[in-house]
C-alpha cells in the first residue's frame, strides 16, 4: 500500500509549499501529491479557489496576478510555489501525482512534465488526477504516455466504470465512499485503488485490510509505520 503525502506532509508544514514536500521526503513518503492551477501562465500549487484560507491574501487565486501571489505569505513565511519549483525540490527521490485544478491545466502541466522527462525523469514518476475529467480527457489526447487518474467522492452505480473509460491508470476515492464491492470491481478492471484522506490509524489498517493500492496521508509516517516495505520502490506501479 503506497503512502502518498497529501498536498505534502501537510499535518505538519503548510500546505502545498515546498516546506511540505520537503517534509514528507524526510519522512520516508515515496509518493507526493500536490494541486496545480494555471495562473497568469504560471502553474501554481495551490488547493483552493480562493486564498483567505491558507494565505494572508484574499480573493479568487486565478483574478491574481503571478508577482502578486508571490508576495503572499502560505504559511510560517512559506511562498507559494510553482510546480517546476516542487519537481526540483523532490528531484526523483518520490513520485509525484498532480492534480489538476481548474480549466486549461492539462496542457501546460503536460509540457512541464516532459520537459522534466527529458532531464531524466522515468514516466513512472508521474501521475495526472482530476475531478474535472474533461482535463484527463485531454491529458491523455495529448500524452498518450501519462498516467492519469479519475477522482471521485461518490460511490457510482457501476463502481469504478468510469475510470475505466477515461482509460485511467488508477482511480481515487474517498474514504467515505469505499467498500470491498468498489475496490474489487476496480481491480477487476485493472485499476490501482488510492484513497482520501486517511490520518487515523483505525482507518490506515482497515485500508489495508480492503486491500487499496495506496492512500493519501496528512501524515505519512502513520502509513509508513504500518505498512512501510522492506525495500520501497519509487513510482506508481
């Protein structure tokens, strides 16, 4: 069961900032999730649609310019980082798994991630997620090669169909809506199993138990704690 540090370690640095990754690579996480949204043309990592809840600005984050989201303070006097910064500061020593945030984000993580690719990263580092699955849509249009993976928070009638559909490499649920039905359907299918957000013990063990491919931590080293390999592969398998 891979541990996926989500949006970082979150559970102990600010968010989605390098201070996070950094953090969750120290803490032994072999995968890292972070959020982009296409900004001024800049891809930035930031969750929210607007800033008020992790930063000292205010507004909706794509109505900023990128010089004025660099002045905000994300955290203990953390900056707002783009993804180029994120994929420099993991440097192959975790997978990555990008989630895209809002519209006309695919293509521009897309050109980041080949660049990336050309400096030596293996395409089993990196993995495209959306809820917006028009995004996954036209991520594998233009990729043929990336990984992609279907987010939902719901427990659809067909279980996992429509990830199969997109032709998605993985699918990720919410802890709130998963069951032995859905996680076996998916694997049926041929589909990893990743599952938000799992912090509790109780729930990393009964994750396990269901037997999903990996799950998405605030706090990584409960997951490694539990679950940690003798010797851990770096990539989405």
């Amino acid at each position: 069961m891979l541990c996926i540090a989500h949006r970082g370690a979150r559970g102990h640095a600010p968010e989605n900032t390098l201070a996070a990754i950094t953090k969750a690579l120290e803490l032994g996480a072999t995968c890292i999730e972070i959020d982009v949204y296409n900004v001024d043309g800049h891809l930035v990592v930031f969750h929210d649609d607007r800033l008020e809840r992790t930063t000292n600005g205010s507004g909706y984050l794509q109505n900023q310019k990128f010089a004025d989201l660099r002045k905000l303070d994300a955290g203990n006097g953390e900056i707002i980082p783009t993804l180029g910064e994120v994929l420099q500061t993991i440097d192959r020593s975790a997978a990555i798994n990008i989630e895209l945030k809002g519209s006309q984000t695919a293509a521009p993580v897309l050109r980041i991630v080949e660049q990336f690719r050309l400096l030596g990263w293996p395409n089993d580092l990196f993995l495209v997620s959306s809820f917006n699955h028009r995004e996954l849509v036209e991520s594998r249009r233009l990729d043929a090669h990336i990984k992609i993976g279907a987010l939902t928070c719901s427990l659809p009638v067909n279980n996992a169909e429509f990830a199969e559909r997109l032709n998605s490499f993985s699918v990720h649920s919410s802890m709130e809506f998963i069951d032995r039905a859905f996680v076996d359907d998916a694997k049926m299918r041929g589909l990893r199993v990743y599952v938000y957000t799992v912090n509790h013990p109780e729930d990393i063990e009964k994750m396990a138990r269901l037997g999903v491919d990996g799950v998405f931590t605030d706090f990584p080293e409960r997951v490694l704690s539990t679950v940690r390999p003798t010797v851990p592969n770096i990539g989405w398998f």
